[in-house]
C-alpha cells in the first residue's frame, strides 16, 4: 500500500473536521475524494504532504509515518510528492519556467542544462509549450492550472496530490485537466490522489471513489458501485440532492 | 453586575494570555529561522536581491527624512539658544541629536513603514495563496527561504542607510546655519566637533541593527501568520508596522538605559 491513513482526526478550535478518517489509497491508483466545500477534503491532503499535523491517527506514506518524520525526513518525502493546488499557487514573481524549475534546484545534481531541458519537457506535457517565460498573472486560469500540475510532475514524483484541480473551469478546460491526470496516472505511473466536489471529473479519472462525510469516509468504491450504490447521503451528493444528502428536515 | 465589574479584569486576562502567546509563537518561528540559516544553500542567493530592496530602495525616503529633520534641528537649535550659549551649540546640538536619537529613530520608524509593511503583505500574500505551502511541498524550508534573507538584509542595511542619514541630517543642518543663520563652517565644525564621541556612532549603530531585526522580524512573523484574503494582508501590515514602532520605541529607551 503506498498511502494510509488510520483513524485521523483534525480541530480547527472547537470545531473537528476530520473525525477519524480511514483510507488506503493502493500503489499505482487514484483514488479520488469527493465531498461539499468545507468537507475537509483539502485538510486532509495537507495531512498527506506533511502541511498540516493530525490531532490523533496516523498518516502512512509508504514506510514513513509522515507526522513522525523530522524536518530532513520530511523534505526527503515531499521530494516524491507533488502537490497540484486549487488555484495554482504560482509564484508571482517568477516566470512559468523558473516556477517549473523551482522543485529541481533544490534536487542533487541538478545543473541549469539539465533543468531547463526536464522544464521544456514538463510543459510540453501539459501543453504549455513556448509559455516558459510568461509570468502567472499572463495566464489564464486553465493555464495556471496547468503551469502548477507541470511544477507538481517536474521532479517526477511517485504520488500526487490533486487539490480541486478543475474548480473554476469551463468544462472542455475541465476534461484537459482530467486527461492531463489520466495521462500521469498512465504514461507516469504516479499514485494519485484527488480532492474534487465535480462528479463528473471523479467518475472520470478515478479508480475508487470516496465519499468524505462528517469528518469520515462514508463510502468507497469503483465508479459502477458509487453509481449503483443505494447509500442516501451518498445517492444525495452525487444527485445534488440536499434532503437526500443532509437527511429530511434540513434546508 | 458581577460580571460587569469583572469585565475589565477578563479583558486584561485575554490581552495578556494574547501576548504571551504571541510571544511564545514569535520565539518558535525565529529560533526556528536561527536553525534554518544552516541552509545555507537557500538564502545565500536571496540575501543580495533583499539588501538592495530592504537598503538600497529606502534611501531615497531616509535621506529626505534626515535632510528635513537637520534643518529644523539646526532652526530650533537657534532658536532656543540665546544669551550667554555661544552660538557653535548649534553644531553641538544638531551632531548629538542626529547620532544619538533622530538618525537611529527616525530612520527605523520610517523604514517600519516602508520595509515592515512590504514585507508583511509580500509573504501574507504568499500565505492567503498557498505560496509558501507550495514552497514547502517543493522541499523548501520556507523559513531559510523568506524569512532568513530578509532579516539578515534588515539587519545588515539598516546600520548603513541609518549612518547615511546622519551624515545627511548634519550636512543638511551645517548648510542651514551657514546660509540662515550667518554662522561660519568653522563654528558650526567646532560645535560638531567639541562634545563628539565616537562611541556614539558606535551607539547609532547598534540601534539601528537591532531595528533592522525588529522591523524585518515584525514584517515576516505578522506576514506569515496572515489568515483570511485581503483583509487579512491589511490587518496583518497595520499590525507589523504598529508592532515594529512600539518595538523600536521601547528599545530605543532600552539602549539609552544600558549603553550610555
């Protein structure tokens, strides 16, 4: 198994969030996790990344117990994550090229040659070909999605982390994006995993479906069994249907 | 009515815990950034970059400052002066309070200003749009690489911008009193020259090397604690440079007491 997470449990002050969560996302695999905003969905995958401590739990990824792990230990496995976040978090400063390039300086080894050759290949990937010296305000949101996936895959990472890769954007944008995750998952072989409130983007690059509820998961499963599966709050989210999802009584 | 009256006690109560609390998150993030100045690697091509923009670009504004501040100073001097004070006091006066108090303090609240509040919106921007998560996921110790160059630049520059001001304040309130108060350059020099100290440069620029810390410090420590979109990156900028001023303020007092 390549992620884990065990019982894990997150406050914000007196307000929990993730109320012993479960999940095993298996090597090779995308597992994508869907639920409303304010889920915490987006918590969750920075307890992947290290950014964010659980309160209780634990959080596996491969052999390292991530909230174990000291600060050496730490950079080393972020080294083998790459994390795609909501709205890019391009660095303003920097050029599309110099963003790409910023995981690779700090790889062993790494001269400016041979980082400018793996960013040109990085955004040939992602269809950014010739963009390398646009600053991320030049870009359009689509873009800027895509800039920040290149930056994500650029040290050829083993997992990666999807934060709402296709919010905001317009559906044929939408189905680039969901491509551009298939194809890592395919040509890369990279293990992923996907925080996303789109249905049709789950069903679509997901290998597993799980559903976050109330701080836990309520419900994993292929995309057929999430289809065919009778569970009411799930059947609610997927049909956008909020006395379904939340119970009757409820606005 | 018993909780009326207790009110004010709850208010001082959660000041304190408040600032005691931020005291203790403050010496976690700079203990933490004294370890990470070990990354060596991280900083060192950052540190030229933000001594031109926290030195180099404040300048202008210092030098303005110091010229304005050294002809009132030499003005007043004047004026307050009368009777049996010769008149070269104005020399005395205008050099003691540049080096001592005005160069140092004057400097390092306008500089609060300008670099305290640069610096906070920069990284609280960086913080609200999950730039420095991204640093940290791209195995970047975020503290070696904004915080450490930063107040390094502070506390180098500082002491440099600080020393040109006074040099310009003086120069600013020697033309004065020779072109408005029919003083010769040779009084004013003996003025200048006849209770100077040289442990008072020394003075200037120990204060202005603990501002420069201060206002970087303040800049980067309200800066990442940003939360909460644009109205946080403008409650997080009052609050550095309100921070930096009070700070220098009372250090300033601080210095007086045990160097002089």
């Amino acid at each position: 198994m390549s992620i884990r997470l065990q019982e894990v449990r997150k406050s914000f002050g007196p307000k929990p969030v993730l109320k012993g969560f479960t999940l095993e996302v298996r090597d090779g695999e995308t597992l994508a996790i869907v639920g409303p905003s304010g889920s915490g969905k987006s918590v969750l995958l920075k307890h992947v990344a290290g950014l964010l401590r659980p309160d209780a739990g634990s959080v596996l990824v491969d052999t390292y117990s991530v909230p174990d792990l000291g600060r050496k230990e730490l950079i080393q496995l972020r080294r083998r994550i790459g994390y795609v976040f909501q709205f890019a978090a391009l660095f303003d400063s920097m050029t599309v090229a110099e963003n790409v390039g910023m995981g690779l300086r700090r790889m062993p080894g790494w001269d400016a040659q041979r980082i400018a050759a793996r960013v040109a290949e990085c955004l040939a990937l992602v269809d950014l070909n010739g963009l390398g010296d646009r600053y991320p305000a030049q870009l359009s949101g689509g873009q800027r999605k895509r800039a920040g996936l290149a930056r994500a895959i650029a040290p050829s990472p083993k997992f990666l982390l999807y934060d709402e890769p296709t919010t905001g954007l317009d559906p044929v944008t939408t189905t680039v994006i969901d491509r551009l995750i298939l194809r890592m998952s395919d040509e890369l072989g990279v293990t992923g995993l996907v925080v996303t409130h789109d249905m049709t983007s789950a069903y679509r690059v997901a290998d597993r479906i799980t559903l976050l509820h109330d701080g836990r998961a309520r419900f994993t499963g292929t995309p057929a069994e999430v289809r065919a599966a009778g569970d009411e709050v799930l059947r609610g989210f997927v049909e956008g249907d909020p006395d379904l999802y939340f119970g009757s009584g409820r606005d | 009515m018993a909780e009326l009256l207790l009110r004010p006690f709850a208010a001082i109560g959660n000041l304190t815990l408040s600032g005691l609390e931020s005291l203790g998150r403050a010496w976690r993030l700079f203990s933490s950034a004294a370890v990470s100045i070990r990354s060596t690697d991280v900083w060192t091509p950052l540190l030229l970059p933000q001594m031109a923009k926290v030195g180099v670009a404040s300048v202008p504004i210092a030098l303005f400052i110091a010229t304005f501040t050294g002809i009132v100073m030499a003005l007043q001097a004047s004026y307050s002066l009368t009777g049996a004070i010769p008149p070269y006091f104005v020399g005395t006066l205008v050099g003691k309070t540049m080096i001592l108090e005005l160069g140092p303090v004057l400097t390092g609240l306008v500089l609060a200003g300008r670099v305290g509040a640069n610096i906070s919106a920069e990284l609280g921007t960086m913080r609200v749009t999950e730039q420095v998560d991204a640093l940290e996921t791209l195995a970047y110790d975020p503290l070696a690489y904004l915080v450490v160059p930063r107040v390094l630049a502070g506390i180098l520059m500082f002491p440099a911008v600080v020393l040109l001001a006074i040099s310009i304040g003086i120069a600013a309130g020697w033309f004065t009193a020779l072109q408005l108060l029919e003083m010769s350059s040779a009084e004013f020099v003996k003025g200048l020259r006849i209770y100077f100290a040289p442990w008072d440069v020394w003075f200037a620029v120990i204060k202005s090397l603990s501002f420069g810390a201060v206002v970087t410090g303040a800049g980067c420590y309200c800066g990442l604690r940003t939360e909460g979109g644009a109205e946080g990156v403008g409650r997080s900028t009052t609050r550095a440079v309100v921070t930096a001023c009070m700070i220098i303020l009372c250090l300033d007092a601080f210095w007086a007491a045990v160097l002089l």
